[in-house]
C-alpha cells in the first residue's frame, strides 16, 4: 500500500498503520470509561478536515442541500477553513460522494494519537501547550483565532502526519452513540453499536 493516496476530492490521504492502543479515558466522562486495549487494520484518512471550500463543490455538483452559508462563514469565512454546521447525514453524503467513508470512532481515536501511546493530546500530556498545537478555546501561543476555526494546516501534524487532530472543530465518526459501548465492544476493528 502506497503511504499517501489522493482522494477523488482532490485531498491527500495518509495510510495509517494497523495497530494496538489503550482506547479511552478513566480520567474523562463516563462514557468513555473503561480504557481497554483496541486493535485496528490499516486504513487510510484525509490528512486536512474537510475544508468549506471542498464541501462547496460537493454541493455544487450534487446539488445537495447546502447549509446557511453566512452562519458558516461567521466561523469559517474562506474555503481554506474547515467546513462546519454539517450533520452526520451531510458528513457521510459527503464521503460517499468522494468514494470514501467516515472513520470509526476507534479508527479516529488511534490516528488522532498520532503514534503515541498513554498520551492524552497527540502532543503528549500538558494541556497548557494546548495553544501551541491547537485552535482551542481562545488565543495564546500560537493559536491566534479567538472566535472562528483556523484554516485547516495551521498547526504541526500530528505523529502520523495528520493535521487538526486536536482543537479547530469538533469531526463526525461513522459510528453512532451506545451508552455502554466501551465495556462490551469488539477488541478488533469495534465499527460502534447497531444503533444510536
């Protein structure tokens, strides 16, 4: 398998290795308790969030629905931004029409750690530096947008070369939500509960 790919939308995807990590939280909420080990295959994912100017095109040629453009552009006012105000059934059109799929939350969970283990941000545990690698929660260090997202790529990527990991805007996994999940999930490859 070739490291980087290009998707049909243009947007460069990185092959993220098949591996083993401690998914979860005990120090978190609730329901992302108990940590438990996790194996996932390789897939590949876009390095760069989905940028408003990606999500127009989509719209333009589909003819899909399109969101309140003004309210997107009230926090993500260019196209280099990433797109926002979407639901899950907009995230995962939008796949499918680039011939791609959402990732699992498992998936997404052990590529945003980028490579590191028993860490909690993909730059390792201090949340004070927040600032200096993610578009999160005001301005300080690096991060310099006080009330709108950062264009995708304003910050280092992470350990497996994936930008956006932490901070800028919340992403949508394929699966849906089961309150108690976590303690009875597959250890390979868990794609989310049935429903929810």
């Amino acid at each position: 398998l070739a490291s980087t790919i290009i998707g049909k939308d243009g947007a460069e995807m990185v092959l993220i290795p098949a591996g083993s990590f401690q998914m979860g939280s005990n120090d978190g909420r609730d329901n992302e308790k108990p940590v438990h080990t996790v194996y996932v295959d390789a897939f590949y994912m876009d390095k760069y969030e989905v940028t408003v100017g990606q999500y127009k095109a989509f719209v333009a040629q589909t003819g899909y629905t399109a969101p309140n453009w003004a309210s997107v552009a009230t926090y993500s006012p260019t196209d280099e931004h990433p797109m926002i105000y979407i639901n899950w059934n907009d995230a995962a059109a939008y796949a499918a029409w680039v011939g791609k799929r959402l990732p699992t939350e498992a998936e997404w969970e052990y590529a945003a750690r980028g490579g590191l283990s028993g860490k909690r941000y993909p730059w390792g545990d201090d949340e004070s530096v927040a600032r200096d690698h993610a578009n999160y929660d005001g301005r300080g260090g690096k991060d310099k947008w006080d009330r709108s997202t950062a264009p995708v790529g304003s910050f280092k990527p992470n350990g497996y070369g994936l930008f956006d990991m932490a901070g800028n805007v919340w992403e949508w996994c394929q699966d849906g939500y089961g309150e108690d999940y976590y303690s009875k999930s597959p250890v390979k490859n868990p794609p989310g509960p049935g429903t929810g």
